[in-house]
C-alpha cells in the first residue's frame, strides 16, 4: 500500500506582514505620515501594525479594515494580508478563508398565505354572486324592479318642484326696448354738449403725457440701479502671486491646503453639494481625500487632477 502523501498549508512567519505591509505602503508612493494622512490615522497605529505588535492594535475588524485599505491604495488583493494577519494572531488554519467565502443563502420555506387584499376581493365576489343569483328569481326581480321605479318617480317630482320655485322666484326681464331708448338718450346729450367732449379729450390727453413720462423716469431709475449693481460685483484685482479658487465638493471631501511655508490655509472634511471660494498666494500645496467627487476650477478655469489620484487621494502643487 502507498503511503498517503498530505499537503502541507504554509503558516506565515512573523515578518512576512510586516514586510507586506511595508511593500505595499511603498509601491503605493506614501511614507509613514503620509499613509497616515490618507487612512486618517495615528502614525503609532500605523508603525505598530508594520512591526506586528497585535497587543497595542484594535480589535480584528478594525485592523482588517486598515489591511484592506493598504491593498487598495497598493491596487493590491487584501486577502494575501488578511490570511498573514490572521494565521499570525493564532486563528484556525482551516478557517483563514471564512472572509473570502460567499455564504450560502438560507433557504427557508415560504408558506402561501392570502393578503387582506385578496381577501377583500374575493369576498366581494362572493357577494356580487349572490346578489345576482337571488335577482334571478321571479319574484325578488320584480320587487327590485317595482322599488326601483317608485323611487325614481319621487325624486323626479322633488326636482320638478324645486325647479319651479326657483324660477318663481326670478324677476321679469327687461324688454329691449327700453334699453335702445336709453342708449339713444346718451348719444343724444352727448351730442347736445360738445364742450363737455373738448374737456375730456383735453383730460384724456393730459393723463396719456403724465403715462409716457413716469416709464422713461422708471428707465432712468433702472439704468442708474443697474450701473451700481455692476460696480458691486466688479470682483478686487489679484496680486501677481494670488490665485482665484472654485471648489465643489460632488461627495464628501477632506481637503488640507498648505501655503509655501508649509502651512495650513485651509483644512476641512466638506459634505457633498457644497462649494468654497478661496484667494489665496501662491504656491499651494494640495492634499484630498476621496477625490474623485472634487471641482477645481483656478481663475475660472476647470483644473483636471485625475492624473494625480491613487486610490483616492490627490497630491498636487499650484505655481
């Protein structure tokens, strides 16, 4: 009988995470402040997970989290660091892929109950069924049918009626008549009373010369409005090291801005939808966070940064 070989699974040295890690964070273009600036976290987290000091690091989700962050910065696989980090910390060989697995689903056996709904619809069924097999009888078809007319005679007289005493009630129109006397009687006096007609043409000609000169003090008004509002929004002229900035934040943006000494001008965590207007001197020296959701535009002009993201964040300077 052949002896039966047994595969042997490789369990990871301590140093082989560190140096992952390490491997990772330098293929991906960071040193140790600057990882920690992208993960925003404490440099001594950071420094204590590269030398694998498991006792000082946070619970085993949150360190995953930070493995996973390092492969994606890296454009690397997580599960190769997470498989090192959990064979290190003394986890079951054979469970080291329980991450990576898809669950099977939990089947569960559905039992077909009746909605409200359906219940509702179907007892009206029933009912209209009903009614319409009784209606089938002789008998009760000519009860519905008798009820059915006397009613329709009542409430046809109760409207005759009401319509009687409304127009009971109306006044006898007035003939035409008296309404051509009446018009003739006016063309009459004003025929009779021409000064009267001169004094209101005069009037009628005063008020069309008091109309025409209110819109041109209106437009006089407008223009010297419109020119002041003009002067208002003239924006103050830039020094030959000042630039204009635009930002819009898409999606949720930290952003930290450094000036040529290497200090903070600007540094916020901005929520999506929101914009920033900034003069600032040159050089600028720009560092953000999922920057993919951010608008540059520079002196009115969009700015394109995507060559400067990895993963996702920019690091970029303005001269």
């Amino acid at each position: 009988m052949g002896k039966e070989k047994k595969e042997k699974t490789a369990i990871p040295r301590e140093g082989n995470l560190g140096s992952l890690l390490i491997e990772y964070r330098e293929l991906a273009g960071y040193s140790i402040t600057q990882m920690a600036d992208a993960l925003c976290l404490a440099e001594d987290t950071l420094v204590n997970l590269e030398n694998e000091e498991f006792q000082t690091l946070p619970e085993p989700p949150y360190v995953r989290g930070y493995l996973r962050n390092y492969a994606k910065l890296a454009e690397k696989d997580p599960a190769k660091l997470i498989n090192s980090y959990e064979a290190l910390r003394g986890a079951d060989p054979s469970d080291l892929d329980y991450h990576f697995k898809t669950k099977p689903a939990i089947l569960t056996e559905s039992k077909t109950r009746m909605s409200p709904v359906m219940g509702q619809l179907l007892l009206l069924s029933l009912l209209l069924l009903f009614i319409g097999g009784i209606s089938m009888i002789p008998a009760v078809n000519k009860w519905i049918t008798s009820t059915w007319n006397s009613f329709s005679d009542q409430t046809q007289q109760q409207d005759n009626s009401n319509n009687q005493d409304l127009m009971g009630s109306m006044p006898i129109p007035t003939p035409l008549g008296i309404e051509e006397n009446t018009q003739a009687s006016t063309e009459d006096s004003s025929t009779n009373n021409p000064q009267k007609d001169a004094t209101t043409e005069a009037d009628n000609k005063t008020q069309t010369n008091a109309d025409t000169t209110k819109p041109a003090a209106n437009t006089e008004k407008q223009q010297t409005t419109q020119k002041s509002e003009q002067i208002t929004e003239n924006k103050t002229p830039l020094t030959n090291d000042e630039i204009r900035l635009k930002l819009i934040f898409n999606l949720e943006v930290w952003m930290k801005i450094q000036d040529g000494n290497n200090k903070t001008v600007f540094e916020a965590l901005n929520s999506a939808g929101t914009s920033k207007d900034l003069t600032l001197k040159k050089p600028l020296h720009f560092r953000v966070g999922n920057a993919q959701g951010l608008s540059l535009f520079v002196d009115d002009k969009a700015v394109d940064i995507s060559s400067y993201i990895k993963g996702s964040v920019a690091k970029f300077t303005l001269e």
